[in-house]
C-alpha cells in the first residue's frame, strides 16, 4: 500500500516539476495565449513527461494492474479541472492536462505493465 502511494506521489511530482521548469525557464505565462509552436511543443513536452510519470509511478509500486495509473491520471485532471475553474486567463494547459497528460500517465503504466510481462 505505501509503495502505491509512494508511486501515485513520484508520478505526480515528475510531471509537476516538469511543467514547472517548462514555464520557468521559457519565461513563458501558462495562462496567456500561447504561439502555435510553443502550444505544440508543450503538448508534445507534457506528454512525454505524463507518459514518464505513469511509467515511474508503476516502477516504484511494482503493482499488477494500473490502478495507481488511474489514481494518477485522476489526479493530474482533477487538478486542472479545478485550475480550468479558479484561474482567469486562458486554460490552454488545463485542458491538455485533462485530455492529453492524464491519459498519457496512464498509457505510461501500460507500457511498463507490457515490458515486464515479456
């Protein structure tokens, strides 16, 4: 049981600190419009991490199942409903979290569930 909960917690903190540095270091706003490039390039970035944050969340619990990958993707989604909902400006982040990034955490658990089967 705390190793599932060690892992939702990795999971989540790779793809928190990794959206943080994103907008950090480009100095970018995550709530005023994006360029097209910068938008797609996040998406890509967001997803790779999400994806890396389902895969770790599964390494370090070590589970049968993707349980841990549904909590996750709950999580990264219900964060950015409740963002999507508070915050003024655009959402264009809160929406690929909610439809691109939580999916792609759990897609991240699959693989690691499909590599260690074979």
């Amino acid at each position: 049981m705390i190793k599932n909960i060690i892992g939702v917690i990795v999971g989540y903190a790779i793809f928190v600190i990794s959206a943080l540095a994103l907008f950090k270091v480009s100095k970018h706003d995550p709530h005023a419009d994006p360029t097209i490039i910068f938008a797609i390039l996040t998406a890509v970035y967001g997803a790779v991490f999400s994806f890396i944050g389902g895969f770790a969340a599964q390494l370090v619990a070590g589970t049968a199942n993707l349980k841990i990958n549904y909590i996750l993707a709950f999580i990264i989604a219900g964060f950015a409903t409740f963002s999507f909902f508070k915050t003024a400006g655009n959402h264009w982040t809160q929406v690929l979290a909610i439809f691109i990034f939580a999916p792609m955490s759990i897609f991240g658990g699959l693989v690691y569930r499909r590599r260690k089967q074979n």
